[in-house]
C-alpha cells in the first residue's frame, strides 16, 4: 500500500507513463487485479485512460520491470503471484534501544576477504555489475581529459577538491530538489570516505551515534574503530527508520549524529518519504544533532523518478550529505564527495589530513561524463534492468527458500534482504555457502546487537542463470536446516 | 664532516664520478681547500686520480650542484663561500623527552588554507615542481592503460591494490636494498594515508607515538586527531633522530610506536645512515614497538645514490614501510603504498573502512610508469635539479638574512629548514610574507612543544629569478626585526 500512495504523492512529478503504472499498481495491490488475473489490454487501457498505446506500453513495462505483471505470448499482461511477502514491520522495545559497542569485526573481516573470491558468484559484496557500467566512454573521457589539463591533472587538488566536478554535482542534485553551491561541496575519494570524514569531524571517542537497523556494516565498523558507541533504530522496510524510536532514543540518550541512508537503504532498499526526511530533519535540528545523510544510490531508484534528500529541508547546515558515482559509473575511479553544511571547515581538514585530495585524472572524468556523456540516458537504462533483477531474484528466493521466508521490495538498487524462517542459521548457512562457490552477506554484520541471525543480503545486480542456479543452491541449504 | 664519512662509507656502492666528488668534498670539508680558492683542474685531477677526464666532469658537476664548488669562466673550478652554517645540532635536555598533548591545529589549518593561494610564491607547501613531472608519458599511459584494462580500471579493487602496481613497487624497491613480496605490500591513496592506516592499525586513543623534532605537521596533526600523544625526539640536522634521546625516552615512557621519516626528513631533510637505520630497528624490535617507516622521497636523493630503508633491517615484522609517487611522478594521481609487516590484516581492514580502494586508472599508470617509462633516467633529471635548488635556495637565504641564521643541508628532496636568530618571530613573518604575495612553512606547527618560533621552511622546487626575489624580501622582513 504504501508503495502506492507515495507513488501517488510523487505522481505530480512523475511522468505521464509512471502515473498509468502508478494506478494500475495501486489496483493490483487492493486486490482489484488479485494475483493470477488477467489486466487491460494494451488498447483497452489506452482508449479508458485517454493515454496512447506507446505510453500504456511502457507502464506495463515498468510494471514487468516492477514484478508485478508478467506477459504471456498471445495472450496479453497478467498480475503475478507476489511470493515471497516482504519482511514485517519492525517490533520496536524501548529496552532495546541504548548504545552498543560494536563487536562484529572478526565476521567483518571473513566477510570482506572472501569478497575478493573472485571465482565464487558474487552475491555477498554490494558491487555493481561492470558490464552496465559505460566503460567505454569513460575511458575515453578520462583520456581525453587528462591530456586537456596535463598540467592540473598531475598536481594536487586541495580540498574542496576538482572545480568541475563540484560543478556537476551542484548541477545534478538540482534535479534532488536540493540547491547547492559549489563551494558547499568537497570531494572525497568514494561515499565511504565521505562519511567517514563527517564522523572523524563531528564526533569523538565515546560518542553515541544513532544509525538504522539493519545497518551498512561500513558504518558499524568504522563506528568501533574511531571508539564510538552505536545506537540501532529499527528501520521500516518500506518507510526507513523509525522516526518514534528515535525520538525516545534521543531524548533518552546523549546522541552526538545520526547516520541514516534515506534514499534505498543498504540492506532494505528502503525510501523513507519525504515527509519523514523533513520531519527527521527537525527532531534532530531541535537539538542540534548533525544528520550524516548517505545518498549513495539515490540515482537508482526503481522508479524513473529520483527523490529528494533530507539536506533539501536543512535550514541549520546541520545535514551532511554523502554520495559517489561508485554505484551508477565507475567504483574503480573512487570519486565521491560531501556537502558537509557548517562542518565544512572540519570536513575539509579531515580530507587533508587523510590523504591530501583526491586522485584528478578520474574526478576529470566523472565530470566531463555529467557534462557529457548522457548521465541521464544510462541512469534510465540501468535503473529499469536493477528493478528487473532485483524482482527476478525475489522471485526466484520465494520459489527456492523455505516456506516462511520473506525477501524486501526494493524500491531502488539492487541488493535483496532476506529474512529466513527462525531455524536458519546464517553463519552456517554462509560456510556451505563459501563452500559452494557462491559468496553472500550474512545479517550479524548489519547489527552491533547480534540481531539477523536469519537474514542475508543478496546483490541482485549479477542476475543470471548461474546465479539463479545459485540461489536455488542456497535455498536447499537453508530448506534443510529445518531438522 | 659527517656528509663526507657517509659518502666515503657508501664508496663501496658509489660510481666513480661520486667517489671522486667525495673526495674532493672531503678535502673541501677538512680546509685542505679553503672557501674561494681554486681547486685542481679538470685534466690534473684526471691525471692525479687515474680517472677519465669525463669522470672529473662530472664529479665537479655534482659538487655544483651541492654546491660546493662553483665554475668561472676561463678559470676554473673554485671552492664556494659556503654561507650560512647548517643549523646545530640539538641540545637534548631529558626532561624535555615526554609526551604531549598536540595543540597546533589552529595553525595547520591557516597554513593549509594558505597553500592554495595559488597567485603567492610558493614556499610554504612542500609540492614538487609540476614542470618536472613526466607530464606528457603519464598521461599518454593513464591514457593507454585505461584502454587496455577497460573493465578492471573501472572496478573496485579491494586491499592490497592493484597487483601489477605491487609488482612494479617489489622490483624497485630492490634498487634500495629491501626484498619485499608483492603480497606483503597495499596500495593507499598516497605516503600519508598509508601513515594513517599505519597508525590506526596500531594505536589506541591515549597511546604514545615517538616522533622526530622538527616533525612533519600532518603526522603531528593525524596524532591530535586520532587521540595520540607525541614524544618528540630531537633529530639531528645531518644524521637525524637522536638514537640516545630514544633509548631514554621508550625507557621512561610506554611508547606505542615510533615513527620516522628515515630518508630526508621533512623538514630537516637530513638521512639517517645505515648504521643508524639498523641500531633504530633493534632499539624499537627489542621492546617489540613498530617503526612506521615514511620513506616518501627516498628516491630523490641529491646523490645518485638510493640509500637503503630500515625495513631492510627489520626481522620481527615490526616495521610499517610507507612511501608515494607524489613527489617524483604525480602528487594528483594520489598513489602510494604500505609494507605493513606483521600488520598486513589490520592495515588492509583500516584501508577498507576509509575508503574500500584506491582509484584503479591512476595506480595502472604509474604501473606502467614504473615497467616502461624511463623512471631511472626521469629520476637523474630531477636529483640533480633539486639538488642544485636547494643550493642556490640556501646561498640566497646566506645572503639575504640577518646575520646568524643558519640554513639546512639536505641530503634529498627539496626543502630548506631556516633558522633565524632568536629575535625573529616568524609567526610574525609568516603574515607579512603572505601580505607581500608569499607562502612560507612556519617553524612551530613542526612541534607539538611550541618549538621553532623562529625557524621556517622553505621549498626550493620552484627556484626562479621570482623566488629569489621572495627570498630577498623575507630576509628583509627578518633583519626588520632586530628592532
């Protein structure tokens, strides 16, 4: 449902074929259309919305893209059998919600060296796949530019960092709805850095720092390491964090930041709505709590539509928003960069003390290709093929897991959470995993609590018949845990 | 003195040329020949040394270079007046030797946001002169090498880095005498984050660091930053850390680690000899305290002779080995690198929380740099040039301020340390030179005790008719102040 009414509340942004899919989403998910159905026909929707069939097609597209229709040769658009049912709502216990020191780092550090297995199916790391990144071009910008400032690409880039670039990226999160000038942004080499930077300047050790569960186990380990303390609040699968728990949270707790991925959350993939973003916004702007706001894949909503971020409604420079072009063009260039409102003095120094700049010749690169390369055109390609696999591997979940598990719904990127029946263990799970060739993430690194014990995190974005294969693997193996 | 023992005591691994010069610079030393008399000829000193005529060359051109010798015209080769003195060596008072707390940040950060002032003289930061980078080659081979590894230069490229990069750094460092496995060495985003990831791999907040005095103000602020606590080591202008000093204080103190620029320290640029390099390594290897090793601009020794790394030394694993291309191939590439020893893990954990990788594009080119680019002769070229700067740098600062202020020797690399008479407040210069278009390095950010207010330190890659001209202003500026 929610899925729906926020579509609807964006339909005013959206473009007339959204707006078709929209409605016949919001059908199917009433019940209108039940699963199994057949809907309108192409022509039939056409002529009753006074829409034309090219429009009609591409909703119905989406909609495939989407998981909820499927087309059948000669037959016309059917609604699909929406297994598995998405993750529930969070049970919230105030006891619950007090700062942990993180102890997750011995399983952080399995995890991230069998990352580099290279020949397992790589459904651990959050890694984008490669062949929908524009190798070409950008290798042929990065050519072209470092040869057109010879000089400037050689020599150090003090923070704030490459001019051209913080002038795209001010360009870009126009389309955010978020207006920033270019002197309001430093760049970082990748979001991770970013964030870190915002910690380094914000906090010092013993701080408690308020963060979603589940949470990006990046943030969790960087959290231990700088001595910090990490408060978990639950996070909806659909809306994000829980804006209640982390009212009592900080009104019972001497909270320093708040780390939160607004736009499609790694692992849930969830979109807190705009709303939410304005109301978390003045819940920490009361107190004068910074918001570390990570925007990593904004740009790959499922959607065609990119929604706004929480910086949008900071009027205190209390928001520092983080983001890269490691998910939508190149993770090897490492380019990313930070809009860290009044810490931007502390920021900047941060990036200088850490390693000086950030490499030229790429941040070149990643600016001529937002200048020119046709950003726009390849978000729209890739945004359709990630809603795709991403729904073709819940499916494929709900077909090979066992009875009672539950897959997200992303709503943007390409990583799955998958919450299995109480009897699975996911550590062991893991080992037949790594034994079985196929690497994947299991939930007690996205906890400082020791919570997920029945979750994993899937990437989606490697989608294949091999990795279906492997998926239909990892389901026998949890399928048998049952005992 | 001591230069000319060093020299003799390298004769062993010296060409001929450089046994010739070290000769001569021995005598020239010792008063045999006394400033502004004539030193044998060309042909004589041929004769007398049974070397070719071609040899003698260019031992006299390496001595102008150092200079020591200057040439005039149908004349010959006579000794210089060799103003001003180098600076003293440190008295070592022992109550000294104990840890602080670093409280120079104010200051690093005026001096940080002074360096880009990019119209003033540039010689306050230590960059090196964009006009000797191989500008044209590298970008051709960032150019080519993108092209080649299209897909991986795109990817991540998780710790340790990118393996061809690993094997290019493994063979040069053979050149220094240390046998490293490509698998013992990560890549970083250049020498100071490696130093970074060096010390968060190894310290707690509270924990005590060893450092050299004068000491590089970044490693003085990454120890304010990380809750550290400095125990400065008074260094020697020609040998570098006192190993008594050092002895004494990790008996009187819990020194957690140690950390030393072996090769021509920032800012002294004084090398530590192999005697030393070893004795440091058992001092510290016998309490099992690391050494983090930055050997950041080794290979621009003003000799041709590469000295070696106390790594080489190193049994335990104790010693942390970090070091660029910043300075001799590409500060903008960002491209650095750690030997971690016995803290590979911990190192390629800390490398991955702070930033996942380093940008792949930049580490294939100086790859590719390394293998085929001519790094030997590039690195001919510019020794001999920063040698010959920081030469003519030290005659102009003779020359042009007050009398008593003594001028560093450097061994490598291309900064002078100053050291003004005691009446001189350099704080007080520093506004002044920027006020008169010039950025200069202010002694007491290169001490966490408030040490140095009336040193300064000069960079000398720029030399030019304008940067003599600045020089002339700032010794102005200074003989003012004799009030």
């Amino acid at each position: 449902m929610a899925r729906t009414e926020q579509a609807a509340a964006e339909a005013g942004r959206a473009t007339l074929y959204e707006q078709v899919a929209a409605r016949i989403a919001g059908l199917i998910e009433q019940g209108t259309f039940a699963p199994g159905s057949r809907i309108p026909s192409v022509r039939a929707l056409a002529r009753q919305m006074e829409v034309s069939v090219s429009t009609v097609l591409e909703a119905y597209g989406y909609l495939e893209d989407q998981g909820m229709i499927e087309a059948r040769p000669q037959s016309g658009y059917y609604v699909k059998a929406r297994v598995p049912s998405p993750p529930a709502a969070p049970r919230i216990e105030r006891r619950m919600l007090s700062p942990t020191t993180v102890t997750t780092r011995d399983l952080s550090v399995m995890v991230m060296r069998d990352t580099i297995l290279m020949k397992h199916v790589p459904l651990g790391a959050a890694i984008p796949n490669p062949e929908l990144l524009p190798a070409e071009k950008l290798s042929r910008m990065l050519s072209a530019e470092a040869r057109r400032h010879r000089t400037e690409s050689l020599s150090y880039d003090f923070p704030p960092g490459c001019k051209p670039l913080r002038v795209q990226i001010a360009r870009r999160m126009l389309t955010a709805g978020c207006a920033l000038d270019l002197d309001e942004i430093v760049t970082t080499s990748g979001c991770l850095e970013a964030v870190n930077l915002a910690l380094r300047a914000i906090c010092r050790p013993g701080d408690i720092v308020a963060v979603e569960s589940p949470c990006y186990y990046n943030f969790l380990q960087a959290i231990e390491a700088m001595g910090l303390r990490a408060l978990e609040i639950p996070s909806h699968p659909v809306h994000g964090m829980s804006l209640d728990a982390l009212r009592y949270a900080i009104d019972h707790h001497p909270v320093r930041a708040c780390l939160v991925v607004t736009n499609f959350s790694n692992p849930l993939g969830c979109l807190m709505p705009d709303d939410h973003k304005r109301e978390l916004v003045e819940i920490l702007g009361a107190r004068d709590i910074p918001l570390i706001e990570d925007d990593l894949v904004g740009d790959l909503s499922h959607s065609q539509h990119r929604p706004t971020v929480a910086k949008n409604y900071d009027r205190k420079g209390l928001v520092l928003l983080c983001s890269s072009f490691s998910k939508t063009l190149a993770p090897g260039y490492r380019v990313g960069w930070i809009a860290p409102g009044r810490f931007q003095e502390e920021v900047e120094r941060q990036k200088a003390m850490a390693n000086v700049a950030t490499a030229m010749p790429t941040q070149l690169a990643i600016a001529e290709f937002l200048a020119n390369g046709g950003y726009d055109h390849h978000l729209r390609t890739v945004r359709r093929v990630y809603a795709r696999q991403a729904s073709l591997m819940a499916d494929a979940v709900g077909r090979h897991f066992p009875e009672g598990t539950r897959v997200s719904s992303p709503a943007g990127g390409y990583v799955l959470w998958v919450e299995c029946p109480e009897y699975v263990d996911v550590l062991k799970l893991y080992g037949l995993a790594i034994g079985a060739g196929i690497t994947i993430c299991p939930g007690p690194i996205f906890s400082a609590r020791g919570k997920y014990g029945n979750c994993i995190r899937l990437n989606a974005a490697f989608w294949s018949p091999r990795v279906e294969q492997a998926v239909e693997i990892l389901g026998g193996f949890a399928t048998e845990m049952r005992g």
